[in-house]
C-alpha cells in the first residue's frame, strides 16, 4: 500500500520523505490556505521533493475552466496529478485530461456509484474520503472496501486513494481491504509507529540497562 502525505506543509512532507515514508502527496484548496503559500510556488517545491505523484486541485465549475487549470497545474512537473471534483463538469474535464496522458485524481467521492464513473472516465485515483463519511455517522470504510470488490470484478485500472483519513485504525483497515493508497495528514502518518507497550517495554529496558552500569560504545 502507498502512503501519500495529504499536506502542503513542505518541511512535514520532507521529515518524512527522508524516512522513504512518502510515495505521493496530495493537496487541496483548504490545505493550500493552511500553508499560506502561493499554489504554484508550494507545488513546485513539494514537486521537486517528492518523486511520486502529486495532486494539485482545480478550482473552477465548468469542465473547460477545469481542463484550462489542470493542463495550467500540470506545466509544474512531471508528476502532478491534477485532481478534479466528482461532478459531470470533473469527469469531463477527467476524461480530457487523461486522454491528454495526465495523472487524473477525482476527488470528493462517496459512493460506489461515483466510484463507477471515475474509473470509467479514465481516472488515475479515486479518492473516497472516508472520515467526512465517518463524520455523518455513515461507513467510511465499508465504501473502500465496495470500491475494491467493484474494481476488482470488473479489473478496472483507477486505483483506489482511501482520503480523508484520521486515524491510525483508518490505515490498518484499508491496508486490509487492499487500497492502493492511503493519504493522510503527517500527524496521522507518525502515530502509526506509537504503541503503549513498545514505550512501557522501552522504559524497562533502560531501567535495566541503567543497573548494569555498561555501556556499548566505551570499553
Ligand atoms: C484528499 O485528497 C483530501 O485532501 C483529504 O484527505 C481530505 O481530508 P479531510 O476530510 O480530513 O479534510
């Protein structure tokens, strides 16, 4: 499973890129204010980072203002996926871009059916966001989980990007479900090493190790 880094935080985004933690990152208009960066600055950088995929949101409503910005967005680098909303004007505009040969994310997806178009409009990820779900008392991860067995029986090639995930159970879950993708904020990405028992073991350990009165690097 790829993790991408669903931020526009450059330096949280390299801490983790260091560690070879970061297959792509994805950013959005709410996450560009965050970093109170201009989008094609920010994105240039973060493009220069990271060797994976990297999505850059359109903004306009109509599918010819979407293609006009996505083909805009996609003169950054290489890698850029231009990420489109799950409207008729997104899947157009999606169909367009990715008939060009661009790397298309269509995004805010939260049905099956949804799902179903992307795909067949030729999209590179779906990105089913599962904590806004979550958020309304619906399944976020029941909705990863018919994303994949609808894919799979028909082979579709859009891989499945699980979005809007806030917790370490949100990976684990879509790791097993087989999503190809997760991406989630830095803060949700660390917390996946964190475990009570690894700190309480750890803490004996150099309790241990303290009363030995050793050490490994001097004689
Ligand atoms: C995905 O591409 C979105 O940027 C993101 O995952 C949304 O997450 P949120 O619902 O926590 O804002």
């Amino acid at each position: 499973m790829k993790f991408f880094v669903d931020s526009a935080d450059v330096a949280a985004i390299a801490e983790l890129n260091a560690l070879g933690m970061v297959d792509g990152v994805t950013t959005n208009p709410s996450l560009i204010l965050k970093s109170g960066r201009n989008i094609l600055e920010v994105t240039k950088e973060i493009c220069d980072l990271v060797a994976g995929p990297v999505s850059a949101e359109v903004v306009a409503s109509t599918a010819e203002d979407m293609i006009a910005e996505g083909r805009h967005l996609a003169e950054i680098a290489p890698n850029i996926t231009v990420k489109v909303p799950l409207t008729w004007d997104g899947l157009r505009a999606c169909k367009v871009l990715s008939d060009e040969g661009r790397m298309v994310n269509v995004t805010l997806c939260f049905s099956v059916n949804q799902a179903l178009l992307a795909a067949k409009a030729g999209a590179t990820f779906i990105s089913p966001f599962i904590g806004r779900l979550d958020d309304i008392n619906l399944d976020g991860m029941e909705l990863i989980a018919d994303i994949r067995q609808v894919y799979d029986n028909y082979d579709f090639k859009t891989e499945v990007l699980a979005a809007s995930v806030r917790t370490p159970n949100h990976v684990a879950d879509c790791a097993r479900i087989g999503a190809d993708v997760i991406t989630a904020p830095p803060a949700v990405i660390k917390a996946l090493a964190n475990h009570v028992l690894t700190d309480k073991g750890l803490e004996m350990f150099n309790a241990d190790w303290a009363k030995t009165g050793q050490s490994i690097l001097l004689k």
